[in-house]
C-alpha cells in the first residue's frame, strides 16, 4: 500500500552533520538531567504498600483518587483493575508508620467517602478459625469492602529496579547480535546508538519533568527499543536493494534513495500507531498515561533516529556495496531525476 509517493530522492543526508550535532546536544541535555535530578521512581521501585478494594457499584475512580490525595501520603496511585468494581491503590513508603496502621487509615476514609463507618467483625474462616476483620457498613450494605493489602519492600524495589536494567541490556545485546548477522557490524553499531539515542532521551524528559518512571513506563521504554529497531532494519534493508540495484550511484546517494523509498510507509506506519497511543494518552486515564507519553516520545525520536542518526553513523563508519553485496543483478545506471526510478513501498 502507498498513499504517498516520492519521486525525487530528498536529500537526507545533506544534512545529516547539522541533525547530528542537535541529537547530540539533546542527548548530552537528558544525561546531565538524569545525573543531577534523577528519575522520580514509582513504588514498584522504591517500596510501598498495596491495598486492593471491591466497591459494590461501579467504582467512581475519580472520587476515590481525591479521597487518598487528600490524606497527603505523598505520592500515591489509584487505579481500575480486573471489573469496574475494583481497584487498586499504591502507598509510597512512609517510615515510622505501620503498614497495618496506614491501610486502616485509608479505608476508613474510602468508607467515609461512601458514608459509611468501619466496624470490626468476627468471621469463621474455611479452617474454622476466628478471625476479625473490618467492613465498612452504611445503612445495613457494605459499599466497599478490603480485599488484600500487601507490603512491598525497598528490597523488592532495589531488585526489580536491577531486573529492569538487565531486561534493558539483553535486549540491547541481542539487537546488535541480530543486526550484525543480517547485515554487516557497521549497521548494528548504527541501530545501537540509535536505540540509545531514544532510550536516553525518554529517560531525560522522565528526569528533567519529574514524572513518574514505573514498570509501565520500563515496558514502553523496551516497547520503543524494538519499534525503533524495527524501522532501522526496514532502511538498511532498502540500502542493501539499492546498493545490488545501483552500481553507479554513491553510499550518500543510495542512503537517500532507501531513506525516501520507506517514506509512505513510515508516515502510514508510525501515524497509525501514534493516532491509538495518542487514544491512550487522552482517555487512558492517569494509569496508562505516562506509558502513552513515553511511547509518544519514542515514536517521535524513533523516526527521526533511524533517518538522521541509524543511517549517518553507518554512513560514517563507511558502509559500502562491498560490505553487503557479493554479487547479483544490478543496474548500470541511476538517474536521479528520473521519475521511475522513484521510491516505491
């Protein structure tokens, strides 16, 4: 499929030296923001407790989210989770405070919420064992009810944090061992510095803004790596075509050639997935919207990466028919002018 068609060959690489140098001044920004501020991590990372309620009628999200903020346990997170009914809320660690203390205190203020009062209760367990727990009570019905609640150590945070960072890196490696047995080391260097180049940059909007980084933002941060990946692979490959293709042209006319011959699918590809991220980020609600926004920023820089960085670092390290071609049917000659020898997708 094809809604746009290029059949002039645009001079990407032209300036490629000036691009480079504002991606390099962007990535020095978002390394010196992530050293001197940090990245404000969730509490998967840093530790907290975890409460789980089941509301009898549909959960009003919105009031339940003002109901904690308002108790200024710092920075907390509510969300739906499984039915409409349930949800799912996330203290940050609090030292001093018990956990047992600090959930009494929230559901007391959910149940208040519902106009409701918590009373203690004896319940005989499968076991047959006594035990006590609260319920919220209003009017003889029970509107929300205490369904778990879980602490989550510094510990666990450390370790996820740890895992997070090896996930980062196996995927690395194992984008540049593909890259180099598919084409040629020169290329998977390029895709690598790359995927770099983006994955550097969302971490530094994360920093420099404060928001906060969780196990979703790391899953779109590792979602961004492949998609960017994918595009690089998509350029080289055309470069390969137009390299066996094209005896006469040269590596900065043939990297232009496969930049412009991707261009319809690049803008039908990327701007599909943008329009349903951007669906995310604007109705997705708080759960879901920094995982929209970093897949926003790395679509964005992903495109722009795999044209003026992927390619003008392989570019640069000197890629050239002999590193990919071993023989094939070619065309003699290329004219750049020439209206059929446009791009096609």
């Amino acid at each position: 499929m094809e809604f746009f068609r290029f059949r002039r060959d645009i001079p990407f690489m032209r300036h490629a030296l000036i691009f480079n140098i504002i991606s390099f001044l962007t990535f020095a920004a978002a390394v010196f923001f992530l050293i001197t501020r940090g990245l404000h991590l969730s509490i998967e990372f840093t530790g907290g407790t975890v409460i789980e309620t089941e509301y009898a009628q549909s959960a009003d999200i919105a009031k339940v989210r003002s109901t904690v903020e308002a108790m200024n346990l710092g920075e907390v997170q509510v969300q739906k989770f499984g039915t409409s009914r349930d949800v799912l809320i996330r203290l940050p660690l609090r030292e001093g405070v018990k956990q047992n203390e600090l959930v009494g205190r929230v559901f007391a203020a959910l149940c208040a919420s519902e106009q409701g009062v918590v009373a203690s209760r004896q319940f005989t367990s499968e076991k047959g064992e006594q035990i006590s727990r609260d319920v919220c009570e209003a009017a003889g019905a029970e509107p929300v009810k205490l369904s778990r609640s879980e602490f989550v150590g510094p510990q666990v945070g450390k370790e996820l944090a740890e895992d997070g960072a090896k996930a980062l890196a196996f995927v690395i490696v194992g984008i540049m061992i593909y890259l180099a047995f598919r084409f040629e080391w020169k290329f998977a260097v390029a895709a690598i510095i790359a995927n770099l180049h983006d994955v550097i940059i969302i971490l530094g909007f994360f920093a420099y803004f404060q928001w906060e980084f969780s196990l979703s933002v790391l899953a779109a941060v590792l979602a961004v790596l492949g998609y960017s990946v994918n595009e690089s692979v998509v350029i080289f490959d055309r470069i390969r075509e137009a390299f066996r293709k094209y005896r006469k042209m040269s590596t900065t006319e043939v990297i232009n050639h496969a930049i412009t011959s991707t261009m319809s699918r690049t803008i039908i590809t990327h701007g599909s997935t943008q329009m349903m991220v951007l669906s995310m980020l604007v109705f997705g609600g708080p759960t879901l919207f920094y995982f929209a926004l970093a897949l926003t920023i790395g679509i964005c820089f992903g495109i722009y990466s795999s044209v003026f960085v992927a390619a003008a670092v392989a570019m640069w390290l000197g890629v050239k028919r002999e590193d990919l071609v071993s023989g094939g049917p070619t065309r003699k000659d290329h004219d750049p002018n020439d209206p059929n020898a446009g791009a096609v997708v």
